[in-house]
C-alpha cells in the first residue's frame, strides 16, 4: 500500500556534492524549512559516494580548490599528494562528513536524506502547482509533494553501456565504470582465484586510463591487461602533466584564473574589449593562442613518448593522442604518477578497433583480430536523460528529449529553429574563426540540447531549477555559486528576464557551445574554460561581490580557492533574506 504523500518546502533529488550543498544552502537561509533530499545510492557523494571509489582513482582538481566555502576540506600532512592532487577518499570522507556535522531545529542534513530511494516519476500539477514526486523505497511507494525542486542528479548518473553482438554469449562480467569499485572485480575469492586473469577496457577517457593503470598495478592477482579504443571515436586521451608553478600548486589552479578565461577560444560570458579583439580576431592573436596551446600538446606527447619508450608493448604508439587542446576535441586529463606511461608502456596491450563480436571468452575486433578476456571494464560515459519525467513534460522544462521523440521534435524545432539559426549568424559575427572548428570529430547526436535559462532554471516555470547540468572541471566551485542563483529563483528574490529574451540567450549558448567545443557541445552545456567567467556572470546577477580579490592584480591572477568564496550566503543573506523578513 502506497504511503500518504509527505509535504515538504523544498525536495531535491540527488546527494552528489551539488544537492548536498543546495541542501545545506537552503537551510541555513530557511533553517525551519522542511526539506528532503533522495538519491538512488547508499550515501551522500554521489560520483565520491564510498560504493564508487576504485583503486587509482585520484581527484583531479587540486586540495586548495576542493570542498565547500563553509567547511575548509583538508587532507592529511602524511597522504599521498602528486602536485596537490590526491585520492579520491579523502572526498569521500568529507561528504560524509559534511552531512552529519550541519544541523538545523535539532535535526542533522544527514536525517534530511533519504538513501536507497529511486524516483521513478516526477509532474507537476497544474491544479494546486505543486510537484508530486513517486519513488521505490525499500520495496515500497513512497511519494512527496513539493512547492519547490531541485534536481542535482548531474552529469554522471546512468551509466552508457553499449549494446555489443554476441553479449549474451560472454561469461564474463561486463561492469561500467560507475560500478567498478563496488564490484571488487580485483579482489578474486579462494575459490576462484585463477579467474578474471585477462582484463580488458573499453573507451578512451581518462576513466579509461584510471582502470587500466589500476588493472596494471594491481596485486592482488597476476592478469593481463588489454585496452580497446575504438577507431570511430574521438581516440585516445591527452594527459598534461599535474605540476603548476610560482603561487600556482597545480595545473588546475592555473584553469582558475581569470586570466586564463580570456586566452579561451570565445568566451560569452565576457564582454569585448581590445584584449579579446587582438587575441581572437587578429592573425598575430591567433597564432600566439595556437602557439599556447600547440605547446601543451606537444609537451604532453613529450612525456608520453609514444614511439620511444624502452620496453613498450607493441601497440603502445597506438595511445598517440590527435585531441587539440584549444578545442577540446577529446577527452582531456592530468597525470597523477610519475610512472603512469612506464606502465601503461609496458603492462597493458593496446588495440584499436570497434568491437565486432563477444564469444564466451573473446573480444572480436573489426579486423578480425581476437582479445582474449575474461571481463569486459567498460568506461564508455554516461547517458543524460531524465526518465522520472513524460517526454512532454521534460521537453516543456527544457531537458534533452531523445530524437526518437519524433513529434516533440518536430515541433521544439518548429519554434526554436529561426531562434538558433539567428544565433549561429551573431556567434560567427562575433568570432568568426570558429568556422574552423566544422572538420572537427562530433558525437552522435542523439537528442535535443538542453534549454534551461543559464544552465539552471527554465523559462517558463521558476519552480524549479537544475544543478550541475554545465560540464566544468570543478564541480565544487561551480555548486557553491550555482546553488545560490538557483535558490534566488525558486524564492523570487530575483526577476528574471521575459521569456523571449531568456530564449534568445539559450539559443545563442545553444549554437556558440558545438562551434567551441566540437565534440560533444551540441548539449549547449560545456564551459570547460569558461567555468570561472559562468559562475562570475551568475554572481553579478545577484548583485554579489564578497569573492572578489582585494587589488585588481589579484583578481585577474590569483585563482580561484573554496575559501575565497565563504562569505557569499552571509551577504546572499542579508540582501534577499534580512530584507524581507
């Protein structure tokens, strides 16, 4: 029997670090609110939930750069740190820890969650305007209503699985990424100790590498180790080494700075000015961006050293990455060993092709070349969809709809197709190089893009907004601001522009992101070096200042830490909320 529907103020569906901090954000502004977060896993962290942590699996964004502004994160002196990045876990535990140690009217965030609980349907009534909201909960319906909601559930919660020939005859596991720790492949029982002796991986990103480095260094069990990139994709991965310089302990603290914003390819979030005419829009400015750029690249095959290496496997010249930096036409990564290449070199047979065929202990390649294998690790991404919502109602709230949808398509294009058409005219007035991008590698193009009012709120309904839609390279900083514009309109505290407008500035990001970043922008969704000029765009929206540097030299150069941005939900506070209580 299904229970009553609980009321609540405001729910949130996801506990990664974007709904944990919403939640957290929301309460110490609305400490009697009553709120709910529901995640599908056992525990708050989502991506640095403890059932996903895996063997190698380091951060890739620095210490100083990591955790929320309110609670300073901090690993330990003696931990294993390679140019202030560091294993994941120790994210993990201050998730964990974040949630137990934030209390509000006698209650802890932790006793606001609801672990193990799927929503499986989410509408909104028209009659009371209000959200109902269905999910499985041990075994039972349980359903909510809401004034408000938030959906955090990110970018990487469903996992893609590609459907392979012969799959039903593998005897083998066949675990996508997001289970690889959980399933304790590496970790073989008495009893079958001598199987799963060959591993291989499929896909060419940096969770690709992760694996194979942590199937290669594994101990627990001697096995070979195979990599698969197939030939149609993107190829394999670049890794840029980790080390910053001067006041900068990390590459990623160099992404940062808003210095850097301005060397990005064609940054919307930044007015025009004599600095981006000269860069973008004149020959001696783009070759000293190609020259940036083109010397990263090769300093990174540099270090690889694909062709020369001692002791390489044959095959190993077959990681020979063509990802241009600038445009981010691959998957992009740091190192985080300095005997990463040595062993992938030297431990892991590399192969690329597509995967034609899987017989009950082999990978058939388009060549016809056969890999033997005993599990099949796939790192082949994530799906982007939102199933607890109709396809009418998800296409209403501007989410992506499946081009299989074919009525609704029809009639999204019908309206926004002299909108985005324009908008292609004024992103190539505007940069007009960005024609150059058209000969790039492009994903499959599989559903509409995203058309959500700054990466977070539709138009047509401020009830509800979406966090960590937008692919940055640090997450932490992006929810610590987004969550706060996100709040700002589901209260009201702030009006947003008409409709038309908001479209208008959907379609330009809509057709400006797939000629920036070839790849996969078709989303309208990455902002890979423009994270920093977004979440400044999002606060002066709000009328915000406290992140801001003392002198305008630091400002521009110093880059951008947790703790540079403590003092925004006080003076978020006591703009909106002081004001009207």
């Amino acid at each position: 029997m299904e229970a009553a529907d609980e009321t609540l103020d405001l729910l949130i569906v996801g506990a990664g670090l974007y709904g944990t901090y919403a939640a957290n954000t929301y309460l110490q502004l609305h400490p009697t609110a009553n709120i709910k977060v529901l995640d599908a896993d056992a525990d708050a962290g989502g991506v640095w939930s403890r059932g996903r942590l895996y063997p190698k699996f380091w951060s890739q964004t620095g210490a100083r750069l990591s955790g929320f502004p309110d609670v300073p994160f901090k690993v330990a002196e003696d931990a294993p740190r390679y140019h202030d990045l560091f294993e994941a876990k120790h994210l993990t535990s201050y998730l964990e820890d974040y949630v137990s140690i934030h209390e509000y009217e006698g209650a802890s965030l932790r006793e606001r969650f609801v672990f193990n609980c799927w929503v499986t349907k989410i509408r909104k009534d028209d009659d009371d305007d209000v959200w109902r909201i269905k999910a499985k909960l041990g075994g039972r319906d349980v359903s909510y209503t809401a004034s408000k909601l938030i959906i955090a559930t990110g970018q990487n919660s469903i996992p893609h699985i590609p459907r392979l020939p012969g799959q039903e005859s593998f005897k083998g596991p066949i675990i996508h990424q997001k289970d690889f720790g959980r399933s304790k492949i590496f970790t073989p029982d008495e009893e079958n100790a001598d199987d799963h002796t060959n591993a291989t991986i499929l896909g060419g990103s940096k969770s690709a590498s992760d694996i194979a480095y942590a199937a290669a260094t594994d101990t627990t069990s001697p096995r070979k180790v195979n990599w698969i990139i197939r030939t149609t994709g993107a190829g394999p991965l670049i890794l840029s080494k980790a080390q910053g310089f001067g006041k900068y302990k990390s590459l990623p603290e160099l992404g940062s700075i808003r210095a850097i914003a301005s060397l990005s390819s064609a940054n919307p979030f930044l007015p025009d000015s004599w600095w981006s005419y000269f860069l973008h829009r004149t020959p001696v400015g783009e070759w000293l961006l190609n020259q940036i750029w083109s010397k990263n690249e090769k300093e990174s095959k540099a270090i690889a050293n694909y062709h020369g290496r001692e002791g390489a496997l044959p095959g190993f010249e077959k990681l020979e990455t063509e990802t241009k930096m600038r445009w981010r036409s691959g998957s992009i990564g740091l190192l985080q060993s300095d005997n990463f290449w040595d062993v992938i070199a030297k431990n892991v047979q590399v192969y690329r092709g597509e995967v034609v065929n899987l017989e009950e202990d082999v990978v058939v390649l388009d060549d016809g070349r056969t890999v033997r294998t005993d599990m099949l690790l796939c790192a082949t991404g994530w799906r982007q969809e939102y199933s607890s919502f109709d396809a009418h109602e998800a296409a209403r709230l501007g989410l992506p709809i499946s081009l299989n949808e074919k009525d609704i398509v029809a009639e999204m294009r019908q309206h926004w197709s002299k909108l985005e058409d324009d908008a292609d005219r004024k992103v190539l007035q505007r940069w007009p190089y960005l024609k150059q991008t058209e000969g790039f590698h492009k994903h499959t193009v599989d559903s509409t893009s995203y058309k959500l009012y700054n990466l977070t709120v539709p138009p047509n309904d401020q009830s509800i907004a979406f966090l960590g839609v937008q692919l940055v390279p640090n997450s932490y900083h992006a929810a610590g601001v987004q969550t706060l514009y996100a709040i700002a309109v589901l209260d009201g505290a702030i009006e947003l522009p008409s409709i038309a407008k908001m479209e208008e500035e959907i379609a330009f990001m809509n057709r400006w992101c797939p000629r920036r970043y070839p790849l996969g922008g078709w989303k309208g969704n990455v902002l890979d070096y423009e994270m920093v000029s977004f979440t400044d765009y999002l606060l002066e929206q709000l009328g915000l200042s406290s992140h801001k540097k003392q002198s305008w030299w630091g400002d521009l150069t110093d880059p951008c830490l947790a703790a540079d941005y403590a003092g925004l939900v006080d003076e978020y506070w006591k703009k909106y909320v002081r004001v009207g209580s």
